[in-house]
C-alpha cells in the first residue's frame, strides 16, 4: 500500500491551498460569500507575486475580521472610513497594492462620501464592495441597497420605497467618476462566476501597477442568515431578485 506521503507529492495534486490564506476556521456563516472572495483574492496575490507588497484596509461590519485569514499587512478603518485610509496608505507607500474590502452597509451608507471622493480622486487602489442588500453582522437591518419590499429586521414588511427611497445603485455612480479606470459587477454562486470573478480580480491588481487609477469591483453577495434562507435557496433568490437591479457584467474598462 502506498504511504501517503507519495500520494501527495506535488504532481499528484489536483489542488493545493494558497499560502496567502491561513489555517484560521474561518467565522462566515455556512453559504456566505465572504470566505469565496477571500480565497480569490489570495489567489491573485500569490499568483502576481505581490504578497509582501500588499496591504489590505478592511472597517466594521462581516469584513472585520479578513486580517485573521489573509497572511498580508492589514490596517483597520473606522466604519466607512476604509477609503480615507487606502488613500493615506497609497500616497505614502506609492509602490505597494493597497486594496479596501468593504460591505454595502459601510461602503454605500456612512462612508458613501470617503468612496465617492476616494474614486473621484482616482487614488490607485482597489475597492472590494461586497453587496448583500442588508447588514449582516449587526442584525439584518435595511441597508442602503435593500430591495424594494424586502423584510429586514428594521422593515419586517419590506422596504417601503415612499419612506426609505429606492435602493442606492451606487456602482453605476462610482462608473461616472473620471478618476475610475475599471469598475465590474461580478458574483460567486456557481463555478463560472468564480471563473470570472478573480479574473475582474487579477485585472484590478494589475492595474495598480500601471498607476491607472481606482479599480472598483461590486460582488453581488448572499446573506442566508440575515435573508432567512438556506444556502441553495438563497442563491436562487440573489439570482431572481438582485441580479435583476445589480446586474454582473463590466460598466467600465479604460
């Protein structure tokens, strides 16, 4: 019988763990899509090679914690501030990957001003917004993004539009920014759209490099636990109902 150290040599694996993702249990709950864009974006980063000159900005909210699964140099924001800190970051240290990872609870509400002057600025950085349409870690509240007559904890009867307005698409505002290069709307529900999502992902970074300006990349993301859904169903209610408002494809590409 062969020992297992021969059945794992490098040749036989089909698949191997990047080692920009550490052995942390990660805290997402099961179906999320935060752990999915976690590991795409480890994967670019030891793909390029740019480990040691990345520096990820990551405020409150379910992205709180990416430091503890991503073996890079983290610095933590104030709530929505993440854009005012990449800002800071990248001017002083002009040669590093400097990327914010950020909710649509922080990003498209209370740091609705840092990103749209950050993107304005066209600081050269990449900008993570993961939309789930409601705040997931603090008890599924409205969020800027929740859908007309979607129940939250804070509209059990669905976003009433004459009270709260229309959801905020914000990233078709972020599109119409001269400092912004390239700006997608990507998803992680099925093995293509992963496919296509750290490709937007592999973009991005690179455009750092040739100093092209803001690279802005919206996930359309599920929320089981705060949509009162499981796994399954929730992909298929992300399909049905957000893509049809949040609909995945580039809105620019300079």
């Amino acid at each position: 019988m062969s020992d297992i150290k021969d059945i794992i040599k490098e040749e036989n694996l089909v698949y191997k763990k990047t080692k920009v993702l550490t052995d942390n249990v990660m805290h997402y709950c099961p179906g999320c899509s935060h752990g999915v864009v976690h590991k795409l974006i480890a994967e670019v980063i030891e793909e390029m090679g740019i480990q040691e000159k990345t520096i990820g900005i990551s405020p409150v909210g379910c992205s709180v914690l990416a430091y503890n699964y991503l073996d890079i140099d983290w610095q933590e924001a104030a709530h929505g501030r993440a854009p005012a800190l990449a800002t800071a970051v990248n001017r002083l240290y002009p040669e590093k990957y400097v990327f914010t990872y950020q909710g649509d609870g922080d990003l498209a509400s209370i740091g609705a001003a840092e990103i749209i002057h950050a993107c304005n600025r066209g600081e050269n950085i990449v900008v993570f917004f993961i939309n789930n349409a409601i705040y997931g870690m603090t008890g599924g509240q409205m969020a800027p993004t929740t859908l007309p007559g979607m129940p939250t904890s804070t509209s059990p009867y669905g976003r009433d539009v004459k009270m709260s307005g229309q959801p905020l698409v914000i990233t078709e505002l972020i599109a119409q920014l001269p400092g912004t290069n390239y700006v997608t709307r990507q998803a992680v529900h099925t093995p293509a759209a992963v496919r296509k999502c750290k490709k937007a992902i592999r973009k991005a970074f690179e455009n750092i490099g040739q100093k092209k300006g803001t690279s802005f990349i919206e996930v359309v993301a599920t929320c089981n636990s705060g949509w009162k859904l499981n796994p399954v169903k929730s992909n298929e209610w992300m399909v049905e109902n957000m893509f049809p408002v949040y609909k995945p494809g580039d809105l620019k590409d300079e």
